[in-house]
C-alpha cells in the first residue's frame, strides 16, 4: 500500500513537471530529442499499452517518461501491477507526438525556422531580382570574363581597355588609329557613327552667331585690319623680292654672227658641255637641240662649225675659254653662285627689308597726314587779320551797291522815257 502511494505520488510529480516544460514551451511537447529508433519503439509500447499483460517485460516501458522528457524520471514499477493511469498518460504522449509530428517541425528547427525562412524567401527574392537584372541586363550590356558588365561605349572593342568616360575612349581611339590592334578602316568607322550633341545646324549657325558678334569688336576689327595690312605688305614685299632677284640674273643675248663655241653654250645644258673644245660629236648634239627650234639657228650653227673646222687646236682652246666666261657673265649678271644656292634666305632677307622701308613710307605719310590736317584746324579756328577783313567788308559793300545802283538808273531812265513821251504827245496835238 505505501509503495503504490508513493508511486502514485512520483507519477503526479512526473505528469506536473511534463505540464510545466509544455507550459515553458509554449503548450507544444518537445519531442525534438526522439530519434527514428525510439520513434519505433514508443510504437511497439503503445500496441503493448492496448495488452496489459503484454505491456510487462517490454524493455522501454518503464522509462517511456524519460524518454519523452529527460526531466521525467519515472521509479521502476512492479512488473506485475501496471497501472491504468500509465497506460492512458502514454496514449496521450503518443497521439500529442504524432499530432506535433504531422503539424509541427522539429524543436531545434522551430526558433531558427522563421529567420531561416525569411532568409530563404529574401535570398530567393534577391537571386530573382538578380537574375531578372541580369538577364535585362544582359540584353544592353555585353558581361565581360569577370562577371562584370561591360559598357560598350567606355570600353575599347579592339584592346578591351575600359575608360572612365566616352571622351576618353575616343582620344583613345583616334591615338591608337592604324596601329596593329586598332584598324583604321574600323577606327574610322566607329568615329563617325559618333552623334554629336545638339543639331549639327544649329551648332554651325550658334557658332556664326558668336563669330559674328566677336568679330563686331572695335578691338578685333582694329587686329582683324591690322592683320589683313600685315599680310598684303609681306605678300607684296615677297612679290618685289622675288621680281628683284630675278632682275639680278642676266638676260643672254644670241648674237647675230655667234662663233660655234658660243653656240654650244648657250644651246646646250652644262652638263654636256664638253672639257675640251667641241668637236663634231658636239655638233650632232646641238643639231639634235635645234631640231625643235627655227630652220635660222641651225644655217647658224652649220656656218660657224664650218669656221670652227678650219681653226688650230690653239685658237679653238683660247676661244672656248673666253666664250665661257661670256656666257657665265651673260647669264649670272651681278649675282653669286652663294645668292643662288641660298635663294630662300635671300629673298627673307630681302622682303624684311622691303617691308621696313614700306612700313616707314606709310609712317611718313601719315605724319604729312596729320599735319596737314592740323595745319588747316588752326587756320580756321586762328584769329582774322584786320587788313584782310577790312578789304573783304569793302569789298562786300561794293557789291551789295552795284544791285542798288542799276535800280535807280533803270528808274531814271524810265521816267526820261515818260517825259519824251509827253512832250511828243504835246508837239503833234
């Protein structure tokens, strides 16, 4: 009797202790720590609950609490007494565990299930939104082997280098043109399929305006003319340079009875001239030249080789020296082989100097400019002499009477008329 009291009593500690852990737990029974093994076996002790007989000897059937909740430590009971109230406590904690089992997940997984879902929902919303990103994404932007999206219009289709801003890419571009990596025709084409900002029209009738309103300026006008004077002087300076230096060279003339070695000279270029004095080879060379002038040169040149023919070596050596020199006097003139060979030089030289002097004419006119002007703002604004003023009224006055004078006498004369007339009136009555 004292021993079922005091199982009795245990039992009740057990039953209020497994209240108070499902009060903690929220009125859910924490089953989390019941593995497939025991899960099994609380089956086969629930069939032997229904047998009371066979409920004895069943090896789990004592710690059935324990086992539901390790706080529970259930006394081991008579084998041969099982109570009602044990049967009924563990078809309770069979049916709650298969009832949580259906409906709820597992205790360790409860506290973090709704922050694994909401990581899940949040991860799978983000891989979404990410692939829905790049697959639009994908549609304007080309990826590159990193991952990273590529912008066609700040990376270099030919070398694959990236920049900064568009404008880089096209300094870029035209830097690089016609190098191995960067083909012209393609360079050039990319260039061109560039668009502009704002209407090319537009652009060009924006700047002409500001053109128009810049060079309005007094300030630039005054540059703009003094350019334009700058320029006409140097080109006309250039012009007289050119035209003097011209004037220096000589102007050979074809004398009318011409020796053959002045022929050869002056027909033929220097470098065929001959060392020697001319022979007859020479003289098929100039009929060859003079094929395409007047028939008058070459009766010339036949005439003077047959003279040249008859001379002695001597006399053909001593006129081939002074012929030269003649023909070097003739040409040249006054200048030097040095003002030839450095001709550009001294037509700078010359123009400088040209323009000097011109700058100094204009100078000087302008001065004679101003001081004629200024000459004649003081006669008007000087004092008047009193002579000349005094002549000038008499004068005036005479002038002013003459008018005067004829009236009268036209007025005289009138009336002697009307006294002729009278008196004849008073004769022939």
């Amino acid at each position: 009797m004292l021993y079922q009291q005091q199982g009795q009593q245990q039992k009740d500690d057990a039953h209020t202790s497994a209240r108070g852990n499902n009060a903690n737990n929220g009125g859910v029974l924490d089953v989390g720590e019941i593995n497939p093994e025991l899960e099994a076996n609380l089956v086969s002790i629930a069939a032997a609950a229904a047998r009371p007989s066979a409920a004895h000897g069943h090896p789990h059937a004592d710690n059935l609490a324990a086992s539901i909740d390790p706080q529970i430590e259930l006394q081991h009971h008579t084998p041969h007494q099982p109570q009602p109230d044990d049967d009924h406590q563990l078809r309770r904690a069979l049916e709650h565990h298969h009832h949580h089992q259906h409906h709820q997940p597992q205790p360790q997984h409860t506290a973090t299930q709704p922050h694994d879902t909401a990581t899940s929902t949040t991860t799978s919303t983000t891989t979404t939104t990410a692939n829905n990103g790049s697959s639009s994404g994908s549609q304007q932007q080309t990826v590159g082997p990193d991952g990273q999206p590529i912008d066609p219009k700040r990376t270099c289709p030919f070398c694959g280098r990236t920049f900064s801003h568009p404008g880089s890419l096209g300094r870029h571009l035209d830097l690089k043109r016609g190098t191995r990596l960067h083909p012209a025709n393609k360079v050039d084409q990319i260039r061109g399929d560039v668009k502009r900002r704002g209407d090319i029209v537009e652009i060009k009738a924006r700047r002409s305006k500001r053109a128009k309103i810049y060079n309005s300026r007094p300030d630039v006008k005054d540059r703009a003319r003094a350019r334009r004077k700058h320029k006409e002087r140097s080109d006309k300076a250039r012009g007289i340079a050119k035209s003097r230096f011209i004037d220096r060279l000589g102007v050979p003339q074809l004398p009318p009875h011409p020796s053959f070695a002045f022929m050869v000279l002056y027909f033929l270029p220097p470098s065929q001239w001959p060392h020697d004095p001319p022979t007859r080879q020479t003289y098929d060379q100039l009929q060859t030249t003079l094929d395409s002038l007047p028939h008058e040169l070459r009766s010339k040149a036949e005439v003077a080789f047959e003279q040249w023919s008859v001379m002695n070596m001597q006399t053909k050596m001593d006129i081939w020296a002074r012929e030269q020199r003649r023909a070097a006097e003739a040409a040249i003139g006054s200048i030097t082989l040095y003002d030839l060979g450095a001709r550009e030089s001294w037509l700078a030289m010359e123009e400088s100097r040209i323009v000097s002097e011109m700058v100094a004419n204009e100078d000087q006119n302008h001065q004679e400019e101003e001081d004629d002007s200024s000459s004649k703002h003081h006669e008007s604004t000087s004092p008047h002499d009193p002579e000349v003023d005094a002549v000038a009224a008499a004068v005036a006055a005479a002038t002013n009477q003459q008018p005067h004078h004829n009236h009268n006498h036209h007025h005289h004369h009138r009336d002697d008329v009307d006294i002729n007339a009278n008196i004849d009136e008073q004769l022939f009555n």
